[in-house]
C-alpha cells in the first residue's frame, strides 16, 4: 500500500501531539514547533490555546489504542463530530487540491482540531481501518501510523523494537 506522504499533516501532526504529551514534553515552545513542522499557518498561541490542544490531544490517542476497525471508526468519526466545521476541496498556495474540514478564519485550535481529525479519518480510510497502533514495547506509551510498505509495524521507533529484542533475547 503507497501512502501520498504529501496529504499526511493530519495524521502526523496527531502522532507528534500526542507523542509530546506521552513523554512528557509539552511546552508551548514544543507544541508551536511541532505545529510549524507541519506547516500549520497563522500560529497564534496563548495559554487557553495551549491548554485546548492539550485537552484534544488526549482525545486524539483513540484512534491508535482502538483494537477493531469498527472501534478505530467510532473514535475518529467522535473527532470528526468535535473537530470539523464543514469539508471543502481547496488548491491554495500552489498546492495539489486537497480537503479541509474547517474554515481558514477558525482559530489555531479549531484548525488543529479539524487537521488532526480530518487527517485521521483519510488516513484510516486509505489504510483499511488499521496501520494507527501504541507501541509494543512493554512501558512505552507512544503511538505510531504505519506507513511501510509492509505494514506490519507494532514499534513506535526503531529504538523500541532494538531494546524489545534485546530483552527478549536476554530472556531466550
């Protein structure tokens, strides 16, 4: 399965928030950064904007813990409920035509929420219910979208999968 890469802000900028929030490192500076990696516009933060991606940040964890296609559906179309104020085609700033499921006037959090949400729902869509998944090194929390061409990741780095073998090992 090919993934356009180039349509995923969506669904990377929901691993990122959430993997912040998992280790600890929510800071406004980490969160605007992560926002302008992915290329999030007009980033206008205050405490109360910091604090509603935080909150919405928990709610994006869902999807990746969801067990079976129909519980993964229900936690992205809860997002989608919450997050979306309306789907349009657009083609701004030279840019492929792609969606997106809020106005440009909505605030920074109504456009996260929307990115997040809406990212998660194509992503879902093009992967057949699966390939969003928590890491399955035993004390990691963080979670990943499986993007290989494989699709049989169950690591959030190559880090945990290094340090699960080497445990397993140790125990052989």
């Amino acid at each position: 399965m090919q993934f356009d890469h180039d349509n995923m802000t969506g669904v990377r900028l929901s691993v990122d928030l959430v993997n912040l929030r998992v280790d600890g490192a929510w800071t406004p500076e980490r969160v605007v950064g992560a926002l302008r990696d992915h290329e999030i516009r007009r980033i206008d933060v205050d405490a109360d904007t910091i604090a509603g991606v935080h909150d919405w940040t928990a709610l994006l964890r869902g999807p990746f813990e969801a067990d079976t296609v129909a519980a993964r559906c229900d936690a992205v179309n809860t997002l989608l409920a919450e997050g979306t104020a309306g789907i349009y085609l657009t083609a701004h700033d030279d840019w492929r035509p792609h969606l997106h499921f809020t106005p440009e006037t909505e605030s920074l959090l109504g456009r996260v929420r929307a990115v997040t949400a809406g990212g998660l729902a194509v992503f879902t869509t093009e992967a057949e219910g699966a390939r969003l998944g928590t890491c399955a090194r035993a004390g990691c929390d963080r979670v990943f979208a499986d993007t290989s061409r494989g699709g049989r990741q169950s690591y959030c780095s190559p880090r945990c999968a290094n340090t699960d073998a080497v445990r397993r090992h140790r125990r052989a």
